[in-house]
C-alpha cells in the first residue's frame, strides 16, 4: 500500500506539472525590461511597442528600466529569470554587440544565455557637422581631416558607445586622425557640435533629426545602406565615398533561456503581427526607425556578425576595455 500510494502521488505531482507546462500564456501581466533611462529613444521605443504588445497577448506589458553598464544591467537581470514569458527584454544592438567587448567583467554568455526571439526595428546614425567647418560632404570631411592632422574632433555618449565606434570604423576605412572627446551622454555632445567646441559627431537619427531640421548643425551622411525616410536627402556613407561603410543599430525581443518553445512561438507570432500594424510601423518611421522583423535565429546570426566587426574595429583603435 505504502508503494502504491507513492506511486499515486508522484502521478499526482506529475499531472500537476503538466496541467502547469500546458497552462494558457500569458495569464498575468508581463514585464518588458528597458536597460536604458526614461525618456530616451530606446524607452520610448519599448513603450510605444509594450502597447501593442499588450492588446495582441491581451495583457497589461509594464515597462520597467533597468539602467546602468551600457545595457548590461538589464541583461543580467533578464538571464536570472524565470524563463516563463513574464520578463522579456526590449534590447538595443550595442548591448549585445558592443558593451561585451568593452566591459571584458561580463559573465554572461550572451549566445547562450538568452533565448531570442526576434529583430523588431533597425535605426541608423546620421554624421552631423558644425555648420562653420568648410565641408560639405564626406569627401570634404576627410581631405579636411588630412590637411589639419589631430583639429578634427568628435564626440561620443563615451569610450566604446556605438557613435564613437562608427567614427573610429570612418577613421579605419578612410586612414584619417581625428580626435575622440568622450561625453556623459549624446545631448552635451550635440551642444557642444552645435557650439563648435567639437567639429562632429554621429547621432542616433531620431534625436538629430530636430537639430538638422532647424538648421544648427548640418547632415553629411547616415550610416545604413539605404537612405533614411526621415532624412531622404542625406547620402548613406556608400553613396558619400565610404567604401563597405554600413553601420545600423536595432531594437530586439529576448528573454531567458530555456524559453517553452510555445511561449516562443506565440511572441514570434505577436512580434509579426505588430510588424504589419500601420500605425505601429507609422509611429516608428516618424522617429526614423525601419521595422525590419526577424525570426531568433536570423536576430542570433546578425549579433554574433555585428559582434565579430566591432571587435575588430576595438582591436585596431586600441580601445582600453576594462
């Protein structure tokens, strides 16, 4: 008896478990992790996606930032979770591309610790000069550079951020020097472009956007391979003479790893149909992004490529890591 009434309960328990594994998801609202500050372009990116988010699984999706390392914050807490579908990260490209290369402390394997579930949007950088420095293209820009070695300055949101990449990766395809000014932040680097203190510096388009529109600073290229919509008169670097020079940045879905394969599904199919939204793709594009969905495996391939390039544009920069 004592037998069989252990077998009934481990039956039991087994049952339990899987009613549990096979409950319907979502069941409670959902957290969507931010690892930047509120207010900036990937916040209110995630924010206006948590929307639609939320009315296709028909939960509330609450935004909660997590900021601090670049991203790095966020992603830690993101592979600590439980992989249930109720935490997912709103993740921009650098964080997984870029800041693990730089902060070299990182334990996190950032293959193998997360589950990815899709590319959402791709933004791009666009190069913004003081409009007093006697160029008017890139070519300029660099004959410019070369004529007066080491008064060529530009800024950064600091040391390993996307925008001081992209202009160490123009310097390495066009054999330039110019001086690097690490900032807290893009906007003290864009008021000082506009003052002249510094003579350029590549900005994310959605907040250059407004700076070029009212004509203190001035647009010499963007940095993907198209034209950018919001900016369709500005060259791409390609276009401008910057030879394989195409740089874009992304907004991506991952959660835990170990994610229920039924779980990953239903948000790959969310993600879909939010893509095909008009008014979801009209909000994005009127801050410069180009929805640009993908499925996990395609969103893996493009990190770990992206990945590959930047850490050789760190090696030939000799950019400290710490």
């Amino acid at each position: 008896m004592k037998l069989k009434s252990i077998l009934l309960f481990a039956g039991g328990l087994m049952t339990v478990a899987s009613v549990q594994a096979q409950a319907p998801w979502p069941a409670q609202p959902i957290k969507l992790i931010v690892g930047y500050s509120p207010g900036g372009p990937v916040d209110t990116s995630a924010r206006t996606f948590a929307k639609y988010l939320g009315d296709e699984l028909k939960q509330p999706v609450i935004v909660e930032n997590r900021t601090g390392a670049s991203g790095m914050i966020a992603a830690e807490s993101t592979s600590r979770a439980q992989p249930d579908g109720y935490t997912i990260n709103f993740v921009a490209s650098p964080t997984l591309t870029i800041t693990p290369l730089i902060q070299k402390n990182t334990k996190l394997d950032l293959e193998k610790d997360f589950t990815y579930i899709g590319n959402i949007a791709d933004y791009t950088n666009v190069l913004v000069i003081n409009k007093d420095v006697p160029v008017k293209n890139i070519q300029e820009l660099v004959e410019y550079a070369k004529k007066n070695p080491n008064t060529v300055s530009f800024g950064s949101a600091g040391v390993g951020a996307s925008n001081h990449l992209s202009a160490e990766l123009l310097k390495q395809k066009t054999g330039t020097e110019m001086l690097h000014v690490p900032y807290r932040g893009n906007s003290p680097a864009m008021i000082d472009v506009i003052g002249g203190k510094i003579t350029y510096m590549f900005d994310i388009t959605s907040t250059a956007i407004q700076y070029i529109q009212s004509d203190k600073v001035r647009a010499l290229a963007v940095t993907s391979r198209e034209r950018n919509a919001g900016l369709p008169d500005v060259p791409t670097m390609i276009e401008a003479g910057v030879k394989d020079y195409a740089v874009t940045g992304w907004y991506a879905l991952i959660t835990p790893k170990n994610l229920p394969a039924n779980i990953h599904e239903r948000l790959e199919a969310a993600l879909n149909t939010i893509a095909k939204n008009p008014e979801f793709e009209k909000t994005m594009k009127a801050g410069g992004y180009t929805i640009n969905v993908s499925n996990g495996a395609e969103l893996l391939d493009k990190a770990k490529r992206e990945y590959a390039m930047w850490d050789d544009v760190i090696k030939k920069a000799k950019i400290q890591t710490n």
